[in-house]
C-alpha cells in the first residue's frame, strides 16, 4: 500500500440526509403494511358479509316457496270445504235427498214405474 488510505467519509449533512431517506422509507414501509392490513381486514369483512346476504337470500327464497305451496294447498283446502258445505246444505234439503236416494239406489215413489234408458258409449 501506497499513500495513505483515504475513505469516503460523509458529511454530517450528508449523513442526515442519508438517515431522513432511510427514515421516510421506513415510514413508506409502514404505511404500506398499514395500508394493506386495512384493506385485507376490509375484504375479509366484506366476504362475510357477502356471504350473510346470499344465506339470507337464499333463506328468503325457500321460505317464499314454502308460502306459495301453502297458499296453493290452502286453495284446494278451500274448494273442498265449498264443496263439502254445498253438499251438506243440499243434503238438508228434502228433496234433494229424495232425489238423491231415488237415483243412487233405483227407489220410487208408489205407483211410480222406472224405465232404465241404456247409454250411448259412442257419442260421435
């Protein structure tokens, strides 16, 4: 070695120069982390929250399935109450029943004679 040994020694501002960009980048840093956990936090939220909505929707849907089968079957039920209670009122009615009685079991009134028609099968 020749001469004496010359190092590349900083400048005190220099140096606070070089510890402010190492300190801004270390604010960056942090920031960035920040930045990223919020928005990592944020997204967890927003799948949970996405998937109560389409729970709840699919909730609402069975349950308005459930509502129209009920309706409809509520419908029938009602046609055949309507149904049984017209028949009820008609067979408090005396002649009506009279009427029934003579059809269903081929009964007649004294002195009645009773002629059985046959069907035609082929109606064209």
């Amino acid at each position: 070695m020749k001469g004496p040994r010359i190092y590349n020694s900083l400048s005190p501002e220099e140096r606070i120069a070089r510890l402010q960009r190492q300190q801004e980048k270390r604010e960056k840093e942090v920031h960035r982390v920040r930045r990223n956990r919020i928005i990592a936090v944020f997204a967890v939220l927003f799948v949970i929250l996405g998937f109560q909505i389409g729970y709840a929707h699919a909730q609402t849907n069975r349950i308005n399935e459930q509502v129209q089968t009920s309706k409809q079957s509520l419908s029938k039920i009602n046609d055949q109450k309507s149904a049984l209670t017209a028949k009820r009122d008609d067979l408090k009615d005396p002649d009506y029943v009279a009427k029934l009685v003579r059809f269903k079991f081929l009964y007649s009134k004294p002195n009645e004679k009773v002629y059985n028609i046959p069907e035609d099968k082929d109606n064209n």
